[in-house]
C-alpha cells in the first residue's frame, strides 16, 4: 500500500474507511459533517480513483453502481470554489508518483483494458509506437459505406478549401501527419479521429483550414491569420523527444518559426507539448525528417485513442480525408 504517496497528496492514511461492499456512507458522513471534497478510492485489485464530490454520500453512491470493487476510501474538505484546481493538482501528481489511478482526464496514460484495443491489439499498438511496425487497414473501407448524406454535409467546405492556393501543400502535410501519426488511420477513422473541414472556430480572425481531433481535443490545427494571410498551424505532441537539454536549441536553429509551449488540454494529461509553425515549408520537413517527433506526436494520439472515442466525430469531412488520403 503506498502509504507515503497517500499521505503526500493530502489524505491521511492512517484514516482510512473501509468501505467494502458497501452501498453506501451515510453513517460515516452524517449531515452534520461536511462532504464537501476531495475523495481517494482505492479498489481490489490496487488501483485508485480521484475525483471531487459536492455531497460525498451521492457521490460514493453514484460510483459503487458502476463499481462493485470498492474497498477503501478516503477524503478531505475542500471548498467548492476550488475542488477544479485541487482535483487536477492531486491526480498529475499521483501519476507523477506511480499512484495507478484510472481517472481518464489530467492524466497521460490509461491503465487496464479499452475500446481501442477491440480493433487494435495492445501488442499492435506497442509496435507500432515502439518499433514504428504499421498496423493494417487491409480490408477496411469506410469510405465506401457511408450513407451520402453523411458524405455531403461538409462538401461546400471541401470544395471552398479546395481553392485555397496552396491546397496541394496542405493535403501533403495531412497525409504526412494521418499516415504517420495515426495508428490503423483507416478502422480507427470517425471512430478514434475526426478532421474537420474550415470550421468556424476563431472565423473573424484566424480562420481554419483543417482541424484533426482526437478524443476530445484538437491535437492538429492549420489555417491563416485573417489580418496578415499569414499561415499559423500548432501540433500537440509528448516531451518524448526530449533526450537532453539540447534537443530544443537544435530545433530552434533548424526551424526559426518554431514555437514551443507548455499545452494545457484536460484530457492530454500533464505531459503535453504545443508546437506552433508559421511556416508550413518549415512544418512539412519537420513531419518528413524528425523521427523523434514523430514518436512524440504518436505516443500523444494513442495516449488519447485508448481514453476513448472522439467526440467530434459529427464534424467529420469525409471528402477532405478520402483525397487526402488518395
């Protein structure tokens, strides 16, 4: 039992509940005890749960429908205005202190089975982000099952992003970043990621081209500053490619548009990089000749592929990735 990290993020572990099997905790938080806070679950098999409760008792109810495992339990008091900041604090420092927690957002990997490995085994996906071994789209086209009035809804998009001068430079840049940084791009496709077509975000001021989500953030977004034409694109990627203090430096002499920042996205976890170019020359030999990048743009992806499913899915352009695809 790791005593000392429990006592480290704020519980006291010699305070500990034992809540196994039970339904409830009414008799261990009477209405005349404050429930509002910071709760620590820790489960049969070794695992562990933060999350925050306004009512503690609703809250361990809640849970122990989806979990009959509970078995420990502990809290602390924490105001309402700021169970959002300590919630966050007390999960990446857990990570950070090899506290196995299950919690899908502010952390960066997801421990025990997941929808992504029903069509890509964890073998596979190892592999492929270890050894850099492809995973198979053989057979699968989806594309060509999709009803049309899927396949229209963002066609004046397509077609009006189509006209764009240099569409040719940014369909390269696409198939470069689908086909390197995602894993079986075609069966994990609507389901794992979704591209967007010139959405609206941002519209009056910098317009996008394309937007390619996965999970429930944008981890590649391209389009131009409305004032200037001048074109902006950030990736999201992992601190893998961080061997040593030099790595920067020689990335900033190489790519002089070559911005770098600390990434702040809910369900990245802690480890999270914003890259941003406003040269897609530049951009586009990044994608073709850094393989370290690479692996951090793909070791970010599966990251969030194996927390679940996009939820931008509806905004899908299935015309933008059949022709950049082909």
């Amino acid at each position: 039992m790791p005593a000392d990290i429990i006592n480290g993020l704020g519980f006291k572990f010699d305070e500990v509940l034992d809540v196994k099997g039970r339904l409830s905790i009414s008799d261990l938080f009477p209405k005349s005890k404050k429930r509002c806070g910071i709760y620590l679950l820790n489960f049969s098999d070794n695992t562990f749960y933060i999350g925050q409760a306004i009512d503690a008792v609703k809250r361990f109810s809640q849970h122990r429908k989806n979990y009959d495992n509970i078995v420990r339990y502990w809290f602390i008091e924490v105001r309402k205005e700021d169970l959002n900041e300590v919630e966050e604090r007390l999960i990446k420092n857990a990570e950070a202190e090899g506290l196995l927690i299950i919690n899908k957002t502010f952390v960066s990997s997801i421990i025990g089975d997941t929808d992504l490995d029903l069509i890509i085994s964890p073998t596979e996906q190892n592999n492929w982000l270890e050894n850099d071994i492809e995973v198979s789209n053989d057979g699968y086209d989806l594309y060509a099952t999709v009803e049309t009035k899927h396949k229209i809804k963002y066609r004046q998009n397509f077609d009006k992003l189509k006209l764009v001068e240099n569409y040719q430079q940014l369909k390269r840049i696409l198939n470069l970043y689908i086909k390197k940084c995602l894993p079986a791009f075609k069966k994990t496709e609507l389901s794992f990621w979704a591209l967007s077509c010139m959405p609206s975000t941002n519209i009056g001021t910098y317009p996008r081209c394309f937007c390619m989500n996965v999970n429930a953030m944008e981890v590649f977004v391209l389009g131009y500053e409305r004032k200037t034409k001048k074109p902006f694109t950030f990736i999201i990627l992992t601190s893998l490619f961080l061997d040593n203090n030099e790595e920067l430096d020689r990335l900033f002499n190489n790519y002089k548009t070559l911005g770098a920042e600390q990434s702040k996205y809910r369900a990245a976890g802690a480890d999270q990089i914003r890259f941003h170019f406003s040269d897609l020359d530049e951009l586009e030999t990044m994608l073709l000749t850094e393989p370290k990048i690479i692996n951090s743009i793909k070791e970010l992806n599966l990251r969030l592929m194996r927390k679940g499913g996009t939820i931008y899915s509806p905004f899908h352009c299935f015309d933008l990735a059949k022709d950049v695809l082909e």
